[in-house]
C-alpha cells in the first residue's frame, strides 16, 4: 500500500464512528440513507425496507481495470471479481477483510477518478403484510382501461405454435431452482446449470417449487399439460436471495450461456441502478446487437408502478401484467406505462403430480410471454428486440 493511500485511510478512519451507525449511498442520483439496526442490518430512511450489507462493495469502473488497478483502489481489499463487463465498462465486486473497512473504502471511491458508481453489496429484506383483496380492488379502481390493446391468449399462441415449439431458442430462468425430475420436465433440453446455493456447477436440480411452475409452463413435454416452447433450450439458474452481486452475476450467466431470452418472474423490493444498467445493456447489445428479451412479471400489488421503483419499471426489459380467461386484466396485476402487455395469469396446475400446486398471477403471465417470443423467435431468428416489442401482443 503507497504512503499516500494508508495517509488517506487513517483520515477516514478517524470519523468512522460517526458513519458506521448511519452511512448513505447514490442510486438513481438519489441519497439512500441508511440507519444501523443490528451488526449488519440497516433501515432505509422514509421506507419500510431494511437493508443487509456485508463486507462487499459493488463499483462500477470508467473503463475495464486490471488486477492491479482494482487492489490499488483502496486499502484492505482480499478478494476480486468480474460482475458484469458492459461495452467499455465493468461491474466488479470488491471484498475487504471487514465491515468497517467496506464503510471506509465507499467514502473513497465516490470521489475516486476510475469510479463511476459504488454502492454496498446489499440484501433487500422487510417484514410484509398480506394486501387485503378490498385493498388491491380499491388500488385497482385507478386502472380503468375500456380495451386492453396488447395482450397474448391462447389463441395467439395456438396459431404460432403449429409450425414450431421453440427449438434452437435458448431460455434462461432465474429463479429458486428447477426440479428437472418432474414428469412434464424429464426431456427437456437443458443446456447449461449453474446454483448460487452451491457455488459451482452441478448435474442435478434441488427443488424450487416456482422456478419449476416457470419451467414447466415453458418447457413441459407432457401430453396433458404441454409447455409454450417445449423444443427450446433450457439455461436455469438457481438464486434465492436480492444480493445485488448475485443478480449481476446471473444475468452475466445467462448472456454469457447465449441466452435469447432471460424469464425473471420476479421483482425485488426496490430497483437498484446496476440492475437496470445491465438488464439495459443486454436489451440493446445482446444477442450480437439485436437484443436479448428479458421479461420481468409486473408484480402482484394491484399497483401502479412508479419510475425506478422495481425492475418492473424498466424501460428496455418486458414487463408483463396478467389477464383473467376473459382479456381483462386481473385486479391483483400491476400496471403503468412501463407495462408492455398482458398474458393469461389465472392459476391452473402447470405440474400433474403435485395437484395442490396452483400457478398464477403475473408470475405465469411472464413465463407464458417468454415462451410466446421463443415461437417467434424461432420462426424468425433475425428479429431484433424492438421488432419482438412492437409485434408482441397487439390486437
């Protein structure tokens, strides 16, 4: 370590006290600011959302770093790794041997020359309350559209599906893992694997119930119960939690594993900038400039959603709301402009052997959505995202 960078490190250490009970950070050129609650638990001012930090810190370079570089960024860090390269830029994660030399380290980097954007590596977590459905139906009252005008139902996807069932399209799902043991799932083509949980590749799936509904609603063989894309290729990803270093590195995953579609039937608790920094890359660079389709639910809440407040208000990724069997959208659905179109999300059993297990909501409508763009493109491999886009849905 140079003498003018420890120099540096003792004048910050000095006011740390100060900082280790109460820090903030920029995301969105907003100043979140953090409480401390507990050893490693913060509380987001004016939110009811906690945060969980460790000892990580996410940064986000002006241009692509060597290893030296990045250990020459600020004292104490004991471990490295690539997050996400954009087309000049990279996401990296720093570790550093505590906590307290994390907080250190972020004071640092804001105003460092290489750094364009740091922020903690974090958890989202929050004790929620069941909504009410007399709640979601009042929500829902400001959502009054006369004629839903983008929206896929069965019929669409009948029509497409009599000359192909997705093959050579690779799907990628990130979700709480896929039980490939399944009947519906036995013969699926599965190109690639990876499971935070394990931190390695492996042969074999634990079971996730919903990141299995998602498969089974795309990819099922089953006579009885046959999937929207069952000849497309199967990319899975297993993650269970809202570290933003864990996103990141899926979404790398599955761009890197050549995915043509990326399914998140999911959405955190609120949109940090690296999620939609990357899910924007890939939506413009991917699939060799023609853009990878990643479609986000909507989510549950009956809602409106707000600008850069979840990943369903990204711009350049599929957002999906859900319809009810009559094209009308399902009170539970979220809704807004950053909504592309709706798909079926009444819920049905999507796995036979386990007829307790009802699949729905927006969850189903995205699953169902990225299945659909699998048919097309496999009918037309050459279409480029915005093509997908202006077609998807319109009646």
């Amino acid at each position: 370590m140079s003498i003018k960078l420890m120099g540096v490190f003792i004048i910050l250490l000095i006011p740390f006290l100060s900082f280790a009970n109460s820090f903030s950070y920029f995301n969105f050129d907003e100043n979140i600011k953090l409480t401390k609650i507990s050893n490693t638990d913060y509380q987001v001012e004016d939110k009811n959302l906690m945060l969980r930090i460790s000892n990580r810190l996410i940064i986000k370079s002006h241009h692509f770093l060597s290893p030296n570089e990045i250990s020459n960024l600020a004292p104490k860090i004991v471990n490295k790794i690539t997050l996400f390269k954009l087309s000049s830029q990279s996401y990296y994660l720093l570790e550093f041997d505590s906590i307290e030399s994390m907080l250190i380290a972020h004071t640092l980097l804001k105003s460092h020359p290489k750094i364009r954007l740091v922020q903690p590596d974090v958890l989202q977590f929050k004790k929620v309350k069941p909504i009410s459905l007399s709640k979601v139906e009042k929500l829902n009252d400001k959502f009054k559209p006369k004629k839903l005008k983008r929206y896929i139902n069965y019929s669409d996807i009948n029509k497409l599906s009599e000359s192909n069932k997705g093959k050579s399209i690779k799907i990628a799902i990130i979700d709480d893992g896929i039980d490939v043991s399944v009947a519906e799932l036995q013969r699926v083509n599965q190109v690639f694997n990876y499971d935070f949980n394990s931190q390695n590749q492996i042969k074999t799936h634990y079971f996730g119930r919903h990141g299995t509904q998602v498969a089974s609603t795309i990819f099922s063989t089953s006579k009885q119960n046959m999937g929207i894309a069952p000849q497309a290729e199967l990319i899975s990803i297993r993650q269970f939690d809202t570290w933003t270093s864990t996103t990141l590195l899926s979404f790398y995953m599955a761009q890197t594993a050549g995915a043509d579609i990326i399914n998140a039937s999911w959405n955190s608790l609120f949109l940090l900038e690296p999620i939609k920094d990357v899910v924007d890359f890939m939506a413009t660079e991917g699939r060799n400039g023609k853009g990878i389709s990643v479609v986000f639910s909507a989510g549950n809440s009956g809602k409106r959603i707000k600008e850069f407040s979840l990943e369903s208000a990204i711009d350049k990724a599929i957002v999906v709301g859900s319809i009810d069997k009559k094209n009308k959208k399902l009170s539970s659905s979220n809704f807004g402009k950053s909504v592309d179109l709706y798909a079926p999300g009444w819920a049905v059993n999507v796995i036979k052997l386990r007829p307790k297990s009802l699949f729905g909501a927006t969850s189903r409508a995205a699953a169902i959505t990225s299945g659909y763009i699998a048919l097309m493109l496999s009918d037309n491999p050459e279409l480029t995202l915005n093509q997908i886009t202006n077609k998807l849905g319109v009646h």
